[in-house]
C-alpha cells in the first residue's frame, strides 16, 4: 500500500504529470467567499469495508503571519484507529499558510509518520520570485536546497483550499480546471473535470454536491483515468464533504461525518444545517 494514502484527498495530486517551472509573472490577486478561520471538517476514512483511520481539515482560528503577510493556518491531519493501527500505523499532518490576498501558499509543512518512515519538512515559498525554499529535518544532517517553481504555484493542502474559491456556477459538465502545484521536488500540471451537480450521502446526512474528477496518467496506484471522484458542498461553503478513490489495492473512501465554523449554511437535502451527528 503506498505511503500517505490516508490523505487521500491530496494524494491524487501526487500521481499529476510534471510541468516545467516558468518565468516568474505577478503576483495574483484571488477573491475568497468560502471560507474563514476556525472552520473544522471531521471525515471517517473506510478502507474496503474497515473503518480504517480518522482525518480533519482545519483553518486555526486567527489569521497568522508569513513574510509580513496575513495567512490562513490550514491544516490537514490525519492516522489510523482501531485494530487497523496495529499493522499500519499512520500519523500525518499537512499544514499550509495560505496568504489571504491571493489564496497562495506562502509556507508548507508535512510531519510524516507512517510505520517507521519519517519526513519533516518545512517549504518556504517565495511567490514573487517563483522559487521554494526546502528544510528537511527527519535525518540526522538537515538538508537544505531552493528549487525553481512556476508562477503563483500551489501546493497540495492550499490546492485543495483554491478549487473551493472557484465560481462553478456557469461551468458546463466536461469543463476543465487547470492548476499548477510543486510537491517534493517536482511541479505538476493538474487537470480537473467538473462533472456537475449531484446529491450523495454522508456521515452527515444527503447534501447537494459539486462534482469534480482528475484526470490521472496511467500510475500504479489508481485504477483507470477516473478512478478519483471530488465532492464539493453546492454552495458558497464548497467544503469537501466526500472523497473515493479506486485504487489497485482496494476502494478508498473519506466521509465528512461532522463539521462547524463554516462561513455559510451547508446545503442539506434536509434542512437540519445547524450541526451535524456522529
């Protein structure tokens, strides 16, 4: 089984084709509607028919500063639960800072643990001068290097937090979204497919989605070019609220099951929004 497949809903990204970096360009400026601090999404992650691990996607509850910038503090966690601990023990957490004026990373960490694999990293972007800035701790010798990235470059945490600042309210079914990211020493061109609307069943109860699908390369890990499937609340929130994934080894899938903080109200089937159940 491939490392960090608990945090499915960012894995995917890893499998994109590479791109060349490019000549730096402006800075951009991004509006964000969807969401603010102190938002918290709790997801149960069911490997086959286990419940395998637990996950959370959390912005802190203040703004923080990154190069004399206000940021969001987004954070994705992560580790398995139960008698699945046992034989695959998963511990992992992704953080973003996110600058606020253009929905860009301006600082990533990842703190991995899974089994007896180890990485502590720290990646300071540079936007302006489209280069990163890397600090790997796990070994015993730190190890530092810059790497040359595209213009206004995502990665993978404050990617995901980008895709729910889009206006997909005249996207036609079969539309593409285009995104360029950096992840562990390599840039990558993503294509997502918007599929348009649909109603799926949580944790949380039936709620009305968006649904968007990368496009994979053939890979090892995922089974056929769709083999992802994204689903994002159908209102101003556009929380991820369910995640599937068909892969070599089994089907994945990651249920939102409890949330708060958001910025507007959930759109529900039912209109219970105020909370949501175990």
């Amino acid at each position: 089984m491939p490392r960090c497949w608990l945090v499915i809903p960012l894995l995917w990204l890893c499998a994109a084709a590479t791109q060349p970096p490019g000549t730096a360009e402006p800075v951009r400026l991004w509006p964000n509607t969807s969401f603010k601090t102190g938002e918290t999404i709790r997801y149960k992650v069911h490997y086959g028919v286990i419940n395998a691990a637990e996950a959370v996607v959390e912005t802190s509850g203040s703004l923080e500063r990154v190069a004399d910038r206000p940021c969001y503090k987004a954070t994705v966690s992560g580790r398995t639960t139960g008698s699945f601990d046992f034989f695959l023990h998963v511990k992992d957490q992704w953080r973003a800072y996110i600058d606020t004026a253009s929905i860009l990373p301006l600082r990533s960490t990842r703190d991995i643990e899974e089994s007896t694999y180890r990485k502590k990293e720290v990646v300071d972007f540079d936007q302006a001068h489209a280069i990163v800035n890397v600090l790997q701790t796990h070994r015993k010798d730190p190890i530092r290097y810059t790497f040359k990235v595209p213009s206004n470059v995502q990665e993978l945490v404050s990617g995901f937090y980008y895709l729910r600042t889009l206006n997909y309210d005249h996207m036609k079914p079969g539309e593409v979204i285009h995104m360029g990211g950096y992840f562990d020493e390599s840039t990558f061109n993503l294509e997502v497919v918007f599929k348009g609307r649909e109603i799926v069943e949580t944790k949380a109860g039936p709620v009305h989605v968006l649904k968007l699908v990368p496009k994979l390369p053939t890979n090892r890990i995922f089974r056929g070019e769709d083999a992802i499937k994204v689903y994002l609340s159908d209102d101003r929130n556009k929380i991820p609220v369910l995640f599937q994934a068909e892969m070599f080894v089994g089907a994945v899938k990651v249920d939102m099951y409890k949330y708060e903080g958001l910025k507007s109200r959930l759109n529900m089937v039912r209109q219970n929004t105020d909370s949501a159940k175990d």
